[in-house]
C-alpha cells in the first residue's frame, strides 16, 4: 500500500504539471501511468500560452534545453493565398512564441521534470478501480505486471486523457458531441537537403482543403515531420480517400497544394493512424475528493491546437486550489474551477464554430484586415482566452461573425466600385 496527499492518475502534460507544482509546496504526489515512457501521443503544436504554465511548475529550463523547433506562429493557406499569423501581434501581454515538438520525447522530459520536482511516478500502472470514500481520502487500485497495487491519497486528480478514466470508472456524463470528424495522422522523416529545397521548412503550416477538411505539416527538430487530415469523415470514407491506411494517406497527400511535391511517396515511420469523434465535454469536472483536468474533462477539435493549453491550464490551477484545501482553506469547485475552465473553452468553442462554418475563414484570407483586429485574435490564438480585456474574448459569440460580415460587405462594396470605374 503506497500512501501519499495527492495521486494523478496520468502523466502527460496535465498531471504532469499539477504533480511539479503541489510537489514543490511539500506535498507528497503520487502519479500512475499506464503507459511505459516515452510513449506516442497527438498533439504536437503547443500554444504559447503554456510556455507561462511552465515557468510557473518549474519544467520549463529542461524543455528549453531540448532545441525542440520554435514556433513564433504558423501559416494557413487557402486556394493559393497565404496567411502568416505570428504570435508577435499578440494583444495580450504574454509568450509570443512556443514550440512544434514531438510528444513522446516531449512528454518524457516533463515526466522526468516531474520526478525530479519531487513526484513520484509509477509507470506501466493501469488504473483499474477506484474508492472515493475510503476512510479519510481515496483508493486507486493498478494493475501492474498482472498484479494488483494499492494507492491511497487525500485527494485525487484525473489527468488520463483520453484514457477518460474517473468518467468510466464512476459513470460520469461524459458527452460526445457527435460532429463526425475524424483524423487521419502520420510521421515521416526528411532529411534536411529535402527540406532545404522549400523556403521556410520548418513553419508549422495548415491548408484548407474544404470547408470542413484541413491538412496540417509540423516539422519537427529531429527531422521528423507530422502530417494530418481533419474533417468530417464522408472526406475520408469518400471518393476522396479510400480509409485509413498508407494508400489513403498518400492519396490524401495529394490534395494540398502547398505541398503538392514534398510529401509526395514519403515513408512513414509511425501510422497512419485514425482517431475518430474525438469531440467531448465532461458535465461533472469535480466531487468531494477529485478533479479531471485536461483531455479527460473535454476536448473540442485540433484545428487551433488548443489541447495542451487546456491541459496545462486547467493542471496548473487544480494544483493550485487543492493547494489551498490541503492547508484546510475552503475551496469553491465549481465557481474556482469548473466555471472558469469552461469560459475558457467557450472561447475557443465560438472560434472553432466559426471556422468550420467558414467566417473565421474569411477572415484569415481577407485583404487588408485592420492590425486591432488581427492582434485581438491572434492573443485567443496564442491560448490567452481568459483575458476578458479583449472584446473577441469578452464577446466571442458575436466578434468573428460580425468582422466576417463586415468584411464581405466592404469586399461587396468595393467590387461595385470597381464594376463601375471599369
Ligand atoms: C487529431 C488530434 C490532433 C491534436 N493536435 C493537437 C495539437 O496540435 N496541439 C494540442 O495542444 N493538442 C492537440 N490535440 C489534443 C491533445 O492530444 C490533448 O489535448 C493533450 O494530449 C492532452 O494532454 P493530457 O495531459 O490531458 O492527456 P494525455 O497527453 O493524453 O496524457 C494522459 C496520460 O494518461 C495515461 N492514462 C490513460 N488512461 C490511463 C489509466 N486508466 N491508467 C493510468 N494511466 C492512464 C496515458 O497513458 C497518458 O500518458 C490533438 C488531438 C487530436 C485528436
């Protein structure tokens, strides 16, 4: 039997984070995974905003040491046209720059971070049941080498993933949104004379394909390089593709242009690899004696790779308030974590809506869109969604819709104009 104040079940970006944190304020963390580290996971293009939440647990100097690309922006390609959004513009006062890195030796250096911080994480560690009233606190029993091991703790943090594991453990309504998008990912290698054939090889880069489907390149330092198709499945399942595997992958790598030579006839050296309805929320993020943080409490869509911010955020302050009840102050769940966290995925639920009901688009590709506006956006983009000095934070239903009719009408009036000088 292993006791310990907290125990986290999962140790990617968001456990993690909430381990370093409440480890360095002298409480004793006990973090099980399932997996054996380095192991793969999606998920590769980070948001500057999570460069701050490192700073704050402590694991940013060692990921700094990595030389892992940086990420001072990304560019998006529509039908030809390009849009360089760079996280420099930023309204918000923060990071401007992060990093496009690959998850499993990603993750392994936040994990060793972690342990030396002061967790102590148990890898290979399944969880198979839990006890929330056990006693004074909680029980998490593993399953290890076929054998079964007991965990107690005062509290408990749920930091699985998509692993959801307290959701099905304890039957919590856990909600797919049933959207139909899928996504359909790979890795492959290049040397650097390949990519030394293309101007600026290393930006992360995303093209439209449809109005719902999108394709992403993410070099990596390691001369790895992620590539992937999201949408809605009929694209994949369709004439266009012929389901999941390397002949649909490299028949999918023909669509965009702006790669139309580089990725042709790679090898892939991981996948290609489906995950399907990856869209979910969580209705009940915390109890008594736990909280879910990161992508078991809810994941919206990759297209504006918000998942690791989420997953640091919400760590980060989960450690923060459990903190505090540890050292016997009362906390408020449900205003001082689930309200807050969900305001923040409001925001970025409003500006994935708009992109794939194509206003966000619109305004990406437009001509001449005002430097207030692209800053404003641009700090949402960067992860800074609580910021409610910035009105397409404050009023994220309705700024991106309003700037996009705008911006059609203005493009209507001047093609008038134009009809009629000519
Ligand atoms: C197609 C796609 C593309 C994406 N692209 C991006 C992107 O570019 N940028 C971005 O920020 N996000 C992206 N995401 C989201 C990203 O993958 C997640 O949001 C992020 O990994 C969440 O981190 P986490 O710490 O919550 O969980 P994870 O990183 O998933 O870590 C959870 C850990 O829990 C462990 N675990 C699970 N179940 C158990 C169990 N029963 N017992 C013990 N351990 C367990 C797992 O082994 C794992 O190590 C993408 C998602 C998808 C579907």
């Amino acid at each position: 039997m292993h006791h310990s104040d907290v125990l986290v079940i999962g140790a990617g970006p968001s456990g993690t984070a909430a381990a370093s944190w409440l480890a360095q304020r002298g409480h004793s963390v006990t973090v099980v995974d399932r997996a054996v580290f380095p192991r793969f996971v999606i998920g590769e293009s980070l948001l500057p905003v999570s460069m701050g939440h490192w700073e704050e647990t402590g694991q940013l100097a060692a990921l700094k040491a990595q030389n892992y690309a940086i990420k001072a922006g990304a560019n998006f390609y529509r039908n030809g046209k390009m849009f360089d959004l760079a996280f420099g513009e930023n309204y918000t006062q923060g990071w401007t720059w992060t990093w496009q890195v690959p998850r499993d030796h990603f993750d392994n250096v936040l994990a060793m971070e972690a342990q030396r911080l002061g967790a102590r994480i148990h890898f290979g560690h399944e969880a198979l049941r839990v006890d929330l009233e056990h006693g004074e606190g909680v029980e998490l029993v593993t399953r290890h080498n076929g054998k079964e091991h007991h965990f107690t703790a005062r509290f408990l943090i749920d930091s699985s993933g998509y692993g959801g594991t307290l959701a099905k453990l304890l039957d919590l309504h856990d909600v797919p949104a049933g959207n139909g998008r899928m996504a359909l990912f790979a890795h492959v290698r290049e040397s650097e004379e390949h990519r030394g054939k293309y101007a600026d090889p290393m930006r992360i880069s995303f093209e439209v394909l449809a109005q719902d489907l999108w394709f992403w390149s993410i070099p990596f330092s390691d001369g790895r390089t992620s590539l992937g198709f999201v949408g809605h499945h009929s694209h994949f399942d369709g004439p266009m593709g012929t389901g999941s595997g390397p002949t649909a992958m490299h028949r999918m790598l023909e669509l965009p242009k702006a790669f139309s030579d580089r990725y042709q006839g790679v090898e892939f050296v991981h996948g290609p690899q489906v995950i399907r309805e990856y869209t979910h929320y969580n209705q009940t993020l915390t109890g008594p004696r736990y909280v879910l943080t990161g992508n078991c409490a809810g994941f919206l869509d990759p297209v504006f790779s918000s998942g690791v911010a989420f997953a640091t955020e919400s760590g980060l302050l989960a450690a923060k308030l459990l903190d505090r009840q540890l050292k016997g102050e009362q906390v408020d769940w449900p205003n001082e974590y689930e309200a807050y966290i969900r305001q923040g995925a409001d925001v970025f639920r409003s500006y994935i809506e708009t992109w794939y009901n194509g206003d966000l688009q619109d305004v990406f590709f437009a001509d001449d869109v005002e430097q207030s506006h692209k800053e404003r956006i641009i700090s949402v983009l960067a992860g800074y969604v609580w910021d409610r000095t910035n009105p397409y934070v404050s009023k994220h239903e309705r700024a991106i819709p309003a700037l996009a009719e705008s911006l059609r009408l203005r493009d209507a009036e001047r093609r008038k104009n134009l009809q009629r000088t000519t």
